[in-house]
C-alpha cells in the first residue's frame, strides 16, 4: 500500500500566502496547475520563437510537483523563508527530507520514473529555470488579480515581483509578460 496519491491530494488544502489577506484563498494545487500552465507555455514560446529544443510537456510535469513537498511541510511564507541565511539553509533541508519522504512512498517498481519530480537537479539548468520563472509569473499575476479587486494587501508583491521578473534573462519571459499579462489588468466584459 502507497500513502504516495493520498499526501499528493493534500495539496488542496495548503494555503499560499499565508502572511496576506487574500480576496482569493490560493492553494499549492492551484498554483501548481497554473504553474504548469506557465510552464509549459514559455517552452512553446521558447521552442517556436527563439529557436529552443525543449519538452513542453516535461516542463509542464516538473512545475505539477515544484511544490509537492508542501503536503509535509506546509507553505511557509517567504518573509519567514529568507528571514536570514541560516532560515534559509534550514528550510531548504526540511523541504529534501520531506522529497525525499515523498518519494520513498512512490512503490519501488515506479520510483525511478519520479526521482526527477522530486529531485530536480536532475532537470536541465533551463527546465529549473522556466519552472522558477513560471513560479515567479504565477506570483506576479496572483498579485495583479488581487490589486484589481482592490486589495491593497498585494501592492509591495506585485512591484518587487515586477522587478524580478523584468531581471530575468530569458527573452520567452519577455514575450509571455508583453503577450499575455496585459489581459490580467482586464474585466471580463474587457475580455470579450
């Protein structure tokens, strides 16, 4: 018996944000999937655009699991992650252990199939790459929708989010923020 989909089900219960009001209570599930989305979006983009060779769909698998390992420890806020150094190291051990727990519940016979999942130096520099910048988007256009709400809770994010993302060397990130993000500022009648 694996306890493996069971934990993995959890996920709708973790609550991102957890410093913050939010208009929208995000859960590590959602944003996985969006995540993924993002993901997967910027290696088309990558692919089509800028002459890459990557596998969307393998992109779109590791940013499903980037965040897995929060079944067993939680969300914890990034004010609280990167507080100091030694917070910082520490959190990054707890977050291991806890892959590694995961992965170890995966029943023997189906285990190599998901050390990459959990592992993922085991991806490429780019695949960590896109999955980090779709993580950071997926940030970004959180605090977008709750500033449109008027949640005033998201306006600090959203500029220190801006700016990193406007760091990022990756020119499909350019693209994705000038093709798509510009729709997030947007109601529903605009959209139509």
């Amino acid at each position: 018996m694996s306890h493996f989909f069971a934990y993995l089900s959890r996920m709708r219960f973790i609550h991102r944000w957890g410093l913050m009001h939010s208009t929208h209570v995000e859960t590590i599930q959602e944003h996985s999937l969006r995540v993924a989305m993002i993901a997967h979006a910027l290696a088309i983009i990558r692919n089509r655009l800028f002459s890459g060779a990557l596998r969307p769909e393998r992109l779109a698998v590791l940013a499903m699991y980037h965040d897995a390992s929060e079944v067993l420890t939680g969300d914890l806020p990034r004010p609280v992650k990167y507080f100091d150094p030694e917070i910082e190291a520490s959190y990054h051990r707890i977050e291991r252990v806890a892959r590694d727990r995961l992965l170890a519940m995966v029943p023997e016979a189906l285990r190599v199939d998901y050390v990459d999942l959990f592992h993922q130096d085991a991806a490429t520099t780019d695949e960590r790459a896109l999955v980090t910048a779709a993580d950071k988007l997926c940030a970004y256009l959180k605090c977008l929708e709750e500033i449109a709400t008027g949640n005033r809770e998201f306006v600090e994010a959203e500029k220190t989010l801006r700016q990193a993302i406007e760091a990022i060397d990756l020119p499909e990130v350019h693209y994705f923020v000038a093709t798509f993000v510009p729709s997030f500022r947007l109601t529903l009648d605009d959209l139509r």
